[in-house]
C-alpha cells in the first residue's frame, strides 16, 4: 500500500512574457509547452535509472497541487498502477530517515517535500516516531463527493510516550474506498 508523502507542494504555471500577440504564435507556443512538458518528463525518467531521488523541475514549474489533486491526479492513478504526468512524485520509504535526513531525497520545494511511501502501522525512525493528530479530515472533489481522508502526524524525537515535541508535521492521504488496514495512502509533511 502507498503513502504520498508531500512536504512541498503545488504545481504552478509556466508564464510566458511576450509583448508578441499571441493569437499568430498560438502554435509556436503550444509546440513550446510540449517540449517542456516532454523534457521534465524525460528528465525525471533518466534522474531516476541513474539513481538520482532528487526530482528538480525546470525552472519556472512549481509543484502546488490541492488535496483534491494530490489524491485524484496522483494517488488514485498510483493504486491503480497507472502513469502519473508529470512523473514527479518518487517512491521512498520513509520510516528509516528522520524528518530532517528526507531532504533531497524527494520533490522539494521551500519546505515541504512529496513522496510515495508503503503504509505501516509502526511510524517509528531511528530517532523519534510521528504521532497522529485529530481525526481523519474527508478530501472532497468539486462536485463535494468524498474522494480519500487526510490525516496529521507531528514528529516526536526519543521513545513514546516521553518523546520531545518538534515542529514537523506530516499530512497522510489515503484513499476513501478503502479500509484502514489496506488502504493506499499519501503523505504530506
């Protein structure tokens, strides 16, 4: 089962400035999003058969998607074993590293971080565990249908109970129609 874990997040737009009117280069322009698209594409696929986890985008792509589109664009299409484009989001097993050693292994921006991960009932690291938070939160899509559950972990260093509270917070997606213990889910820290 697969956790997304997301410490940066949102995917933001290319934006062009051009003084040029774009109605005569709409082609031109479509032709250049093309390429851009395929060249991220292609060079998260090479990045990864080399064995590179850092997953960059080109400059001017932000990683900024909405719980809804965490879970329905990447989640779902992950469960379901089918290609997520962009392929930016890299599996890892998170439970061996500490918060703080996830750094560069994951799609990265300012400081949160997504990943994919196994769900494990033992959230414990080498140094601390995550703890969880409140209750499971629905995430909805836009005709208000509930589509998976999000829920929060906050990251203690030492053993349980006694452990010391640190600020980093972990967000867990899974999705709806599926059941605790066998749930795919998706993390965001």
């Amino acid at each position: 089962f697969f956790i997304l874990l997301c410490f940066v997040s949102s995917l933001s737009y290319l934006f062009l400035s051009h003084t040029i009117n774009i109605t005569h280069y709409k082609s031109f322009f479509f032709t250049i999003l093309l390429f851009l698209e395929l060249l991220s594409i292609a060079i998260g696929y090479i990045s990864r058969e080399m064995g590179d986890n850092n997953v960059n985008l080109p400059p001017g792509f932000r990683f900024y998607p909405t719980d809804e589109e965490l879970v329905v664009h990447f989640l779902q299409r992950k469960a379901a074993l089918l290609p997520c484009h962009p392929d930016v989001i890299p599996d890892l097993d998170l439970y061996p590293y500490d918060p703080w050693e996830l750094n560069g292994k994951a799609l990265a921006e300012g400081n949160q971080w997504y990943f994919y991960s196994r769900r494990t009932q033992n959230r414990n690291t080498s140094n601390g565990y995550w703890k969880p938070m409140g209750i499971d939160e629905p995430v909805v899509n836009s005709s208000s249908k509930k589509v998976g559950m999000k829920k929060y972990f906050l990251f203690y260093i030492g053993e349980g109970p006694a452990g010391i509270k640190t600020n980093w917070i972990m967000q867990e997606y899974r999705l709806s129609d599926c059941d605790s213990s066998s749930s795919r889910s998706s993390k965001r820290s």
